[in-house]
C-alpha cells in the first residue's frame, strides 16, 4: 500500500480556497501560508484573551483580600477603604524597565 498522496486525490480532499487552483503546487504553497497565518493571528487573540483574563482575575483577588481587612488592619499597613482600588490597578501595570542593564556586583577575591 502507498501513503503517497496524488495529485488528483489532493485535488478532491482540498477544496478551492479563496478562489486558488488547489492542483497548483504553488498555489497550495500560499494557501497553506494564508492559512498558517490566520492560526497564528487566531492563537495571538486567545493568549491576549488568556493575559487579560488573568489580569483581571489577579485583579479581583486582590481586591477581595484587601477588603477582608478591617479599616484598623488597613491603616496599620498605610491604606484606606478608598486605596484598595488604586492599588489593585497599579498592581497590574508592568513596572518601567531601565535602558541600562544594573550593574554587577564585583566578585570577592578568593
């Protein structure tokens, strides 16, 4: 039995896309690079989703914790009612990174 696929049983399993003659080689070429492009596009979308859907998930925890707190709980570590909010959204933003990398610290002679 042979697993290689002919031209013309390529034709009937794949049908015209977008108008392209699917018996061209290089026709399937492109097809197929349309095709993997809108994958990647399509898998983009559901990580941004993913990202986004963690974020405000992190978001909501800290939220709840922060609110659990007593109002004297909340003063001892320097907030208010009105700060759990705030500080739940500044939580989130990606904190500002420098344009020089830090500098390391000299090795200790042995």
């Amino acid at each position: 039995m042979d697993a290689r696929i002919t031209k013309a049983e390529l034709a009937r399993l794949l049908p015209r896309l977008h108008g392209l003659d699917a018996g061209r080689p290089e026709n399937l070429f492109l097809a197929v690079l349309r095709l993997q492009d809108a994958l990647l596009a399509a898998m983009d979308a559901v990580a941004g989703l993913a990202r986004r859907l963690g974020a405000w998930y992190r978001r909501q925890c800290t939220i709840a914790e922060l609110s659990a707190l007593s109002d004297r709980e909340l003063a001892d570590i320097g907030l208010s009612r009105f700060d759990i909010a705030r500080l739940a959204e500044a939580a989130e933003e990606p904190p500002e990174r420098s344009a020089r990398p830090a500098p390391r610290p000299a090795r200790a002679a042995a």
